[in-house]
C-alpha cells in the first residue's frame, strides 16, 4: 500500500500536483476539523466509487489511518491502484 506523510502532501499542494483528497471519517468530524477534500464516509465508500476517480492520485485520510487502511483496502478490491493512505492520519499534524 502507498502511503504519503503530510509533508509530502503539502509539498505536492505546491507543486500543484493533480490529486483528489478523501475523508473516510464521519461527517461530524470532517465538521469539526478537516484538511480539505471531499467527505465520504468509511461506511459509504462503496455507494460512492463514482466519486472517487481511478485516473489521478488519490490520497485517502482518516483520524489516525486505520480507516484510510481499510477504505483503501475496499477500493483496491474494486480495481482502484492510485490510493495513498495519509499516514498517522490527521492526529500526526499535531505531533
């Protein structure tokens, strides 16, 4: 599985690389506190693939990437291979 820190995140952020960011948390949280992206719930990741799309980088966040892991898990079986799990999730931006 891919994975990107959120540095390197931000680094392609600059260089203005063309990616899609997804929140797998629930909408409560992506409310609260969010990175940007589109919110699709680890649970409604399946009703949603038309959202999700298979020709550009697909960097996939949660709170602490274990929801990523798993959304990024349910995808690949769908055929998706353009996923990147952000690691630690949300909670490594405050460390």
């Amino acid at each position: 599985m891919q994975s990107v820190d959120y540095k390197q995140l931000q680094k392609w952020q600059q260089e203005g690389k063309d990616f899609d960011l997804i929140d797998v948390r629930e909408e409560f949280e992506h409310e609260h506190f969010n990175i940007g992206g589109r919110n699709i719930p680890l649970g409604e990741i399946g009703q949603n693939l038309q959202h999700i799309p298979q020709d550009k980088a697909v960097v996939v966040y949660c709170a602490k990437g274990i929801r990523s892991v798993i959304a990024i898990q349910k995808l690949m079986q769908k055929g998706y291979t353009n996923l990147y799990n952000l690691s630690g999730g949300v909670y490594a931006l405050s460390s």
